[in-house]
C-alpha cells in the first residue's frame, strides 16, 4: 500500500501530517541564512543519511545542535566504514582503531567506500572544520567516543568470520550493541549535561543511557533481519536462535514460520525489559527541545517492537512504521506523561497478542507488567481513577439522598394538606 492510501486508510495520521506541515513550529529554528555554505553543507549530509534523526536534531537549541549534529556526522563516517564489506580488514582495522585521529588531521577524507553513506567519509574535510569550531569541552567528549566506538568496532571486524557466523552468546550480543549505540548514549548524555539540558545526576548511573541505546539498536536489529540476511550479515545471538532452528537463515523457511515467530518473541521480549530505564533516564530531561530529540526515537522504537512482534512479515521482508503513525508519535512525545502514556499503549497491545503457547509468554508479561509498574510509581493513574471513580459514587450518594428526603418532605406536605 502506498504511502498516500496509508494515510487515506489512518484518517487520525493524515490529520497528523497535516498539522505537523502547516503548524508545526520548532522552539529553535534553524536559519541557514545565518549559516556557513560549510556548515549548511554539513546540515545537508545530515540529511542525506539520516532524514529521522536531521528533523530531530535541527530543532535542538543551537549551541547543542550544531555539537550533536557534528557528533551524528562522525560517527555515521565511522560506521559506515565499519559497514562497508568491500573494504579489506588490513584497510577496515587501522581506519576504525585510529578514526578519532582524523579529528586533528585538517583536510583528511576517504574514498575507498561502496557504501550509501560514503559521501559523510568523501566530504569530511567539512566535518571536521565543524568539529575544530566547537568548545573543547564538546571535543573532547566527541573525540573520546569516537575512539571507544571505534576500537569497539574493530575487535569485531577482526574476526573474518564475524559478519558471517554472527553474534554467539547474549552477552556478546550486548556488547556489540554497547559499542555502536550504548556508547553513543553516554556521548549525548555527556553532551546534554555539558549543554545544561539535562540532569547531571543521569551520568551517575551508566545503566540508564546504555539501556537508551540498546533499546533502540536491538530494535533496529529485531527489524532488521531479512535485511541483514541479504547483506550477509548475522545479528541476532545464535544463543536465542539455536533454541529455535538448526541455522538463522532457516528461520526464514515457511516451514519454520512458528519457530520463527517464537525467536522473535523472546527477542522482543529481550527489548523490552531496558524500557524501564528509558523511561527513568527520560524524567532527567531538563530542556524541551533535547527531550523531544531522546523522546522520539525511543516511541518509534516501541511502535516498531509492537510492529515486529508476531509479524511473520519481519522473516521474509521488511516492515517499517507508517510516515503518518510516526508523525503522530512526534507530536504526541513532547512530556514526561504523553510518553509514558505511548510507552503504555504499546506495552498492552504486545501484551494482549501474547500467546501462551509462546515460550516467551511469561517473559514478555513480566516485562509489560514492569513497564507499567513503573509508570504506575510516577503516574498513579490507577489511584487517581478509583478516586475519580469514589467521588463519582459520592456525588450519585448524595443526589439519592436529597431526592430521598424531597420525596418525604413532598409526602409529608401533601399528607399535612
């Protein structure tokens, strides 16, 4: 179904759309008029790979825009080297060791890569005059992740085999995600509070910007999974898969469709048990425009485990969320409580397609459960709708009572008559 029939078929999304082209104003608009024809360039390779993540970032307030726009920028070149398997390990593992080098080398770029993105390694000579206009104390929290990523990276790539046979137990499953996202958590939490918008006391427990990352990396590599097959690429721990089937690829086999769906449950199932961190780590954003830019991707990504989980559809091709049912999570993710509430929703719809018969039924009931105990501590809206609910009681008691006693005294006139 096409886009236009999508959002035909969703009426409540096409009103989204609407509202979000027409009236939609950011708190700190961005005005390229005022800007560099370096710096826009930089805007422009935003854009170009990553158009969910450039809406976010451009309306973050302009000192930490231009610092995390700069920071996505290098860390997409660093990735896409990593991603890029035409490149010869001998090549890839100096690059990815050494990348935060480049940080310091004026005019350095890369030319080597077949990849989509490989404009970011073309052109970065643009993003590191960017960088070297940034305070140093963005620096040098830049240039720090930028290096732990990529050696991260690194002791992966050098493994031959590594993209071939995948990821073996949970704990490396973990660990691959902490390099390629849980780090990234730390760098723009390190960022946000550098910047005064969020709460310093979020650095004293790393559990909750790692969970922040990982939630939305295993997310991706849940959805992924027909994709990185193509690609030749294995990312879901063979410690889950192996309960399920004799080899990954086999999961995609209609034969093994039910056996698939159930690897895809105890995976979903793993996703969810970080929600209550995020949800923690979210209360500890101070100013609007950096919670809506940690608030929106974290919504997307439980929308799409609500998408992906039971979805035979995630074996044998690839599902993403409708443009209009992500616009809508947009407008609605702007507080503390409209999240939690969207974080809620998709908890019950998981919670009521789960089977059962699924070996992971009281895996993912436990994690919903854990998710709404949690909002229930901040929220109490059990407690605020049984005393909404007692007052109503109250109101319908006293309305009896009055017409009780009206009746008598009408009954007493008419008898004293």
């Amino acid at each position: 179904m096409s886009k236009y029939l999508q959002l035909i078929a969703h009426p409540s999304e096409l009103r989204s759309v609407i509202q979000w082209k027409l009236w939609h104003e950011p708190l700190y608009p961005r005005d390229p008029a005022k800007e560099t024809a370096n710096m826009k360039r930089c805007y422009e390779l935003l854009e170009f790979t990553s158009r969910s993540f450039a809406a976010v970032i451009e309306e973050l307030s302009p000192e930490l825009r231009e610092a995390i726009m700069v920071f996505y920028l290098i860390l997409r070149a660093l990735d896409t080297v990593e991603d890029d398997m035409t490149i010869p390990n001998p090549t890839k593992l100096p690059i990815l060791r050494t990348f935060y080098e480049n940080l310091a080398k004026p005019g350095w770029t890369f030319h080597d890569s077949k990849e989509k993105d490989r404009v970011v390694l073309e052109e970065f000579d643009k993003v590191y005059l960017e960088y070297s206009n940034l305070k140093e104390k963005y620096q040098v929290i830049i240039s720090d992740i930028t290096k732990r990523m990529g050696i991260g990276m690194a002791d992966y790539c050098e493994d031959e085999d590594f993209n071939k046979k995948g990821v073996d137990t949970i704990k490396e499953y973990n660990l691959y995600c902490h390099y390629v996202a849980g780090i990234v958590g730390e760098g723009l939490t390190r960022l946000s509070v550098s910047g005064g918008s969020a709460n310093p006391k979020l650095l004293e427990n790393p559990q909750l910007h790692e969970s922040m990352g990982l939630f939305l990396q295993k997310t991706n590599i849940i959805r992924d999974y027909h994709e990185d097959l193509l690609d030749n690429r294995r990312f879901w721990p063979k410690e889950i898969w192996s309960k399920y089937a004799s080899s990954l690829d086999d999961l995609a086999k209609p034969e093994n469709e039910q056996a698939g769906l159930n690897c895809l449950s105890e995976l979903v199932a793993d996703a969810i048990e970080h929600a209550p961190d995020c949800l923690y780590y979210l209360a500890g954003i101070k100013e609007q425009s950096m919670f809506n830019f940690c608030a929106i991707p974290q919504v997307m990504a439980i929308a799409t485990l609500e998408l992906v989980f039971q979805n035979k559809k995630v074996l044998t091709g690839h599902v993403k969320l409708r443009k209009g049912l992500s616009c809508q999570l947009m407008m609605k993710a702007t507080n503390v409580r409209s999240t939690y509430e969207i974080f809620q929703t998709y908890c019950h719809n998981i919670h009521a397609r789960n089977k059962p018969s699924d070996p992971s039924y009281m895996r993912i009931s436990i994690a919903c459960a854990k998710v709404d105990q949690f909002i229930e501590t901040v929220f109490p809206t059990k407690v605020e709708e049984a005393a909404s609910s007692i007052s109503s009681s109250a109101s319908y008691f006293t309305m009896a009572i009055v017409l009780v006693v009206s009746l008598i005294l009408v009954s007493n006139l008419i008898t004293t008559k």
